[in-house]
C-alpha cells in the first residue's frame, strides 16, 4: 500500500478527466469581516455546499474514480457497493447510476432517515445496518465480495483492491484544490481541511506536497475532526496509527470515524502541522457565522460537518488553551487561511440525479 503522495501523472490525469468533462468549478469566497472579527488578514472558504448540483464535496472522487473503472478497456461493471456515514453514498450512487450501475449502499445504525430517503431517491439500494460506521464498513466489503460488487471506498480496506479506487477518489479530491489555486490571489498560509477517514484530508496533503516542493513555501496543514472521533489527532500523537475504541455522538455525522484510511495516514503523518479536536458548539457557532454573516461577507449555508474546518480556526484563534498552536502556526493579523465548506446544511432534495448530465 502506498501513501497518497500523488505522482505528476496522476495530478495531470485528473486535470485531463475535467477538462474532458467541462463541469463548473465551485465558488471561493473571501469573508473579510470574519477574519477580522478572528484576528486574521485573510478568510478563504472553498463552498462546496451545493457541487455539480449535490450538496457536498463527495462527488469528485465518486465522479473520477467509477469513471475510470468503467472506461477500462474490457470492464465488465455491472453493480457497485459502498458504505456511508454521510455524502460518500449518494456521490457513489450519483456517479454509478449515470453510468447505468445498480448501486448498493449500506448505512451506520443511526443514519436519518431523510439521509436514507434521498440515497433511495437517487436510485440506490440501501441497507440500514445494526452497527457503528467502522464495522458497516466490513459487512458492506464482506457483502460485496459474496456477490462479486466493485466495491467502491473512500478508505482503504486492504492490500488487495486490484481496481485502486481508494486512491482514485482521494485523487480526484484534488481537483477541488487546482480550482482554488487558480482562484486564491496568492497561496494561503495556512490550510485547514477536516477528516472522517481522512481522504480529503490525504488528498490536500498529497496535493499540496506535490504543488510546493519545498516545505518551507508550503501552507502549513492543520486537521479539524469531532471532539470524540478524533482519530487523526489519536494517531499523531501516537506516532501510528490508532483505531478508537468507540466514537462519541456528535451532530458533525459524515465526520464520525474511529480508524483512519491507511492509505491517507502516511501522508497525513508527515505534513500535518496541526490537529484540533472540535466539539459540537463550536461547529454549531461556525455554521451560524457562515449562515448569518457580518457585513458584506456572503452567506455560505454549509452543515455540521462542513463547518468543522472554520470551527478549528475560531477555537485556535480564541481559546487560551490552544496560544501554543496558534503560535506554532503563526495565526495573526498577516495570516492568510483556507478553509473547505464541505457540505451542505440539510440533506439533499429527493432527485439529486437530475443536475448531472448523462454520459460523464
């Protein structure tokens, strides 16, 4: 298993893929009054509430990777599975039924049930499991294997997947980044991105170690996870990788995740500068500020999830207890900060299909 520091070729393929596709990029917004109320020179919010007409960041990895799987020469794609704590499922289901794939989704104990009307809307056949996140994961693999589906997952579940869709996924995710970089004036400083599994979190740290060479010019990362699910904090502080033992209840639920994808953890190991653990208020206040702004700043209506990232970035410039982060990360007012809105406030519309165009 390889770490997700992507090649040039992989880089370029995914940029070829898009341009094939000529799908619109997403809006990245400056929040000036934000950043001042936080201390900061500059607030960069990448709004991916409402992505190729979805309501979340998840699509461009489903989008590249079943893609590519079933444009091999001789494919014989038929039906596809994955399992689902948030947005993977219905960008999986999206992805796979314009393809003309039936599409099986198995969802956590706990999934509401408009997450589960809108996987079925969208042409998804959908099992509510009895278990956490983690182990649906190993039912829907175990499933998928009796009954020969690709299975397709954001994380890594073995050494054995002949298709790399793990990493194609994560690999698609950095096409979010060539659409900010070609927005931003001038590279932020400072990159915060949150983690479930940590496969955004590995594609922006992949990406951005292949785009700045030099660490020294390189935006420092930091890591925003759920107070309870922090499995990324869990495994740096360790220095390996941690599974948690149980995951605490938290609003923030596409983030809900006790082990990290190994094929994420050796990247996000080595260029992680910092990882704070958010806790429900904190996420609530950072979707207010979004919701509701100050000024002139535009509204970005993200979710509980999606906010977790401005949410890291308000606890580390406010809480006394995290000055040594915000020293170590040089937060001031000269910093520049980019943060992903990565989904949206309420669950998608009932027909989420429809904004996409056949063929792709």
């Amino acid at each position: 298993m390889h770490a997700a520091r992507f090649s040039s070729r992989e880089l370029d393929d995914v940029r070829a893929w898009y341009a094939r596709h000529e799908l619109p990029p997403t809006p990245l917004h400056r929040l000036p009054a934000l950043a001042h109320a936080l201390g900061i020179g500059e607030l960069l919010v990448k709004d991916e509430t409402a992505r190729f007409g979805l309501s979340s960041f998840k699509i461009l990895g489903a989008h590249y990777a079943i893609g590519r799987l079933a444009a091999r020469p001789g494919a014989a794609v038929s039906a596809i599975a994955c399992a689902t704590a948030g947005n993977h499922g219905l960008a999986v289901t999206s992805a796979g039924r314009n393809l003309g794939l039936d599409v099986h989704v198995f969802v956590p104990v706990g999934t509401s049930p408009a997450r589960v009307a809108a996987l079925r809307a969208a042409g998804a056949q959908v099992v509510v499991t009895r278990v956490a996140y983690d182990a649906t994961v190993r039912l829907m693999a175990a499933e998928a294997r009796r009954r020969g589906w690709r299975v397709v997952s954001d994380t890594a579940l073995g050494d054995d997947d002949p298709d790399a869709i793990p990493r194609a996924i994560m690999a698609g995710y950095t096409r979010l980044l060539d659409e900010a970089a070609a927005q931003w004036l001038g590279a932020p400083d400072i990159v915060i991105v949150q983690a479930g599994v940590g496969s955004l979190a590995g594609a922006v740290a992949g990406w951005l170690q292949a785009r700045f060479a030099d660490p020294r010019r390189r935006p420092r990362l930091v890591i925003a996870e759920p107070a309870g699910s922090a499995c990324v904090l869990a495994s740096l502080r360790a220095g390996r990788l941690v599974t948690l033992r149980r995951c605490a209840p938290t609003i923030m639920t596409g983030l809900r995740c006790g082990r990290v994808s190994p094929l994420a953890w050796p990247v996000l190991k080595a260029g992680v500068s910092a990882a704070v653990a958010v806790s429900d208020a904190r996420s609530v206040e950072a979707m207010r500020r979004l919701g509701e702004p100050a000024a002139a700043d535009p509204i970005v209506a993200a979710g509980p999830s999606g906010a977790c990232g401005l949410a890291a970035l308000m606890a580390i410039a406010q809480e006394a207890g995290l000055r040594p982060v915000r020293d170590h990360l040089g937060l001031n007012r000269a910093a520049s900060v980019f943060v992903i809105a990565t989904e949206a406030l309420a669950p998608p519309g009932s027909a989420p299909i429809a904004a996409l165009q056949p063929g792709w």
